[in-house]
C-alpha cells in the first residue's frame, strides 16, 4: 500500500480531506499553462488581424486623396 492510501486510513470522511500526489498538480498546472498558452494565442492572432485591417485602411485613405494625381501621371507616361 502507498503512503497515501496509509494516510487516508486515519482520516475521517467527514473531514472531506483531499490527498493529491506531485505528478497530479504537475499535471494540472501543465494543463493550466497549455490553455493559457492557448488563450495568448488568440489574442495574438486577433491582434495582427486588427493590425492588418489598421494598415489597409490607412493604404486605402492614402490612395483615395492620391487618385488624382496618380491619374494625371498615368496620362502623362
């Protein structure tokens, strides 16, 4: 019998003790790192998506005020 299981013997269900073992919480704390890995991520990624809609909407802009000009020069040669 493991420790735990001997520790368990002595004490009382209705105290409603939990005995965990270190591979459990590193288990546990892996996964919790996983999701939040996970989770910056998707912020990341929804970061360079606005990013990239910032860069075209300025592009945008830039090219309508300068459609005149690129006009007359694509007329010009």
């Amino acid at each position: 019998m493991n420790q735990i299981g001997m520790v368990t013997d002595y004490i009382d269900p209705a105290e409603r003790v939990v005995a965990t073992t270190v591979k459990d919480r590193q288990e546990g704390l892996g996964s919790l790192f996983g999701n939040l890995f996970s989770f910056f991520n998707l912020i990341a990624f929804i970061a360079l998506l606005l990013g990239g809609v910032g860069v075209a909407s300025s592009v945008q802009v830039y090219l309508r005020e300068r459609r005149s000009t690129l006009a007359l020069l694509r007329c010009l040669g």
